[in-house]
C-alpha cells in the first residue's frame, strides 16, 4: 500500500510539472501514466488500489468547480426562458443515440448510459468551444449567452435524469413503482435545493465582503445538499450541479465569482484534473484497443451524433437572427463533450453499469468529438476572416 501511495504521489507531482511548465492537461498525462504504471506495464496501482473516497471527492471538486462557471447578470430570467427551444437539438440527440446503440446490439442499461454521455455538451472552463470564443474576444456577444443557455439546460436536464437513474439502480428495483420513487426523491431534493438556493444562502451570504469567506460558504452550500441528497437516497452529482445554479444572480457578480473561480481553477488544474485523469486511465481497458467488434457501433454512434446534432441545431437557428458565422460555432461547439460526460461514465464504471470495454470507447469517442470540434472550429476561424 505504501508503495501504491507513493507510485501516485509521484505521478501527481509529474502532472503538475507537466501542467505548470507546459500547460499539458492533467487528464491527459494523468491517463498516459495511469496506464504505464497500471495495466499497460508494470501493474504497480490498480482502481482498487486507490484510498478510499478519491473518486467521490474528485467528481465532487471536478462538478463544483463546473457550476462556477454559471454566468452573471439577469442570465436565467432572460435567456434560458428566451432559448428554451435550443433544448430540441439535445433530446433529438438523446434519441437518436439510443435508436443506434439498440439496433448495434447494446444492453438496454448501457444504451441509456452512452444517451446521458454523449448528449452532454462541455461546459467547463477548458471547454474547447469557451476557449475559441474567448479568443475571439465573444465573451459578451449573444452567441456566448445563447451558447450557455443551451448548455446548461441540456446539462441540467441530463444529470438530473441520470441521478433519477441510479436511484433506480440503488433500489434495486425498476417497477413502476420503484421508478415513481426514484422520480419522487430527485423531485424533493430540487425543491429543498431551490429553498437553501434561493433563501437560505443569500440571507447568510448579503453581509459578507470578503471572498474567501464567500467561495468557502458555496463550497459549503455544495456540500450541505450533497449530504442531503446522500439521506434522500440519490447521488451527490446533482447536488454539487445545482448547487451554485439556483443561487439568485444578484450573489454571483462577475466581480465575485471571477476571483473565486480562479481560485478554485488552481485547485482544478493541481489537484482535480490530474486524479480524475489517473481514475479514467486505470478504467481503460487496453485490449479493446485490438476489438474490431465495438469499432463500428461506436463509430455510427459518432456519425449519428454529429448529423443529428448539426441539423436539428440549423434548424432550430433557421429564424434565430444569428449570423452564419454564429449558427456554425453554435452548432460544431455543441459536438465538444467532457466534464459531465468523463463524470457519468466514471461513475457508471464505478457503479457496474458498464464494464471496462464500453468505457474505453467511451473514452476515445469523446476525444474524437472533441478533436473533431476544435478541428471544425478552426475551419469557421478561417471563413470568418
């Protein structure tokens, strides 16, 4: 055990070498080492080998750290009711994936995993769409708040639906009315989340000036309903996620949040990014690497994602008013998915609903999408100029 932990001690400090010197992404080198030392080679750690809550404590900062990236201003009231259609692209997508992963054969649970994995669209910081539209300097254009709008009710609507899931999973039980109670329990912990969201925080938070002491009562917000949920019965996911969404605007200014974020974003990039790289690496399979047989479901599974996405989002953005240079960063940004999706697949590992060769594809279809979108995004660069 004591050689494990150091094994991992030192691969972290690597990590964030790699990350401070050279900006390489601590998923990425936390995946690359995780295999060298794991399954690939010499087999010195292993996912059980891991200290005991490391997952749960990793997705928890990794979620919280995505919910600050909720924007300011009269967000909610104007354009996520405003954009409320752009929700059309995402269950289009949700049904198309599970039509392909029925017809190729996969179980029913799994199909409806790799429906909450794919049809999440990226939202963190590292976001390969944020980072092109910051480079672009479109942070307070109507493409940014439309995009976020999109985003976050699509993400909204797929963890709770997922945590709705594995409540069902936890119960053992997928009758109806095992269903009806797992429904019932994600139904109350909104309703309490909204009530401590929405009164509770602020009459704590109104007084305070300094900023530690902020970003510390969100973290504590974020942890108080996690424990909540844990007591109803479904998973903390859905805690962390809402936890800072339902805080009303006035409490989350840009000149509050952006400093809180930024340093909770060193924290993400030490610590969150690289442990979360190393549980995916030791989750990946290896030998599915030389499997014909997933290749082509996964492959249709990519296609369908990406002609099922790109159309009903032109579609939807017909009468819109966005330039064409908009719909297309709108549209191919929307191909992009990690954080939530990398979150649902570790959790559905962790849980048994998929094994260690579903979550490889996995794995490499999402880096596909992402390539693809920052890819195609350099392509509309190009035409816009």
């Amino acid at each position: 055990m004591t050689v494990t932990l150091s094994v991992l001690f030192a691969i972290w400090l690597l990590q964030v070498a790699l990350f401070h010197f050279y900006k390489i992404s601590g998923i990425l080198s936390g995946i690359i080492l995780s295999l060298m030392f794991g399954e690939l080679s010499l087999n010195i750690i292993s996912t059980s080998s891991l200290p005991p809550y490391l997952l749960e404590s990793t997705i928890f900062m990794a979620l919280f750290y995505l919910g600050l990236t909720k924007p300011n201003g009269e967000f909610f009231k104007k354009y996520l009711w405003q954009n409320r259609k752009m929700v059309i692209p995402t269950l289009a997508v949700m049904l198309i994936i599970f039509v392909v992963a029925i017809i190729m054969n996969f179980d029913l649970h799994i199909a409806i995993i790799l429906v909450f994995a794919f049809s999440v669209v990226s939202l963190s910081t590292n976001s390969v769409s944020l980072q092109f539209m910051r480079e672009h300097n479109l942070e307070k254009s109507e493409i940014w708040k439309i995009f976020f709008a999109k985003v976050i009710s699509n993400n909204f609507l797929i963890v709770v639906m997922f945590v709705t899931l594995l409540a069902i999973f936890d119960g053992g039980s997928d009758s109806i009315f095992g269903i009806a109670t797992a429904i019932l329990k994600t139904l109350i912990f909104l309703i309490i989340s909204v009530a401590i969201s929405r009164y509770i925080y602020p009459r704590i938070a109104q007084n305070i000036k300094l900023l530690p002491v902020i970003g510390a009562l969100l973290l504590i917000n974020a942890s108080v309903q996690a424990v909540i949920a844990y007591f109803i019965g479904i998973h903390f996911m859905i805690a962390v996620f809402v936890s800072t969404l339902f805080i009303p605007e006035l409490y989350l200014k840009v000149n509050i949040i952006e400093p809180i974020r930024n340093s909770f974003g060193k924290f993400n990039n030490y610590f969150t990014s690289p442990i979360l790289g190393i549980i995916i690496g030791l989750g990946i399979h290896t030998n599915i690497l030389f499997d014909r047989e997933l290749f082509l479901p996964f492959l249709t599974i990519i296609l369908a994602i990406l002609i099922v996405q790109y159309l009903s989002n032109k579609a939807i953005m017909r009468f819109s008013g966005l330039k064409e240079t908009e719909k297309r960063i709108l549209s191919i940004g929307s191909f992009a998915k990690t954080d939530l999706s990398v979150s649902i697949l570790v959790i559905s590992l962790y849980y048994g609903l998929i094994d260690n060769d579903i979550f490889t594809s996995s794995i490499i279809l999402l880096a596909m999408l992402n390539l693809l979108a920052w890819h195609w995004l350099k392509y509309v660069e190009i035409k816009s100029k």
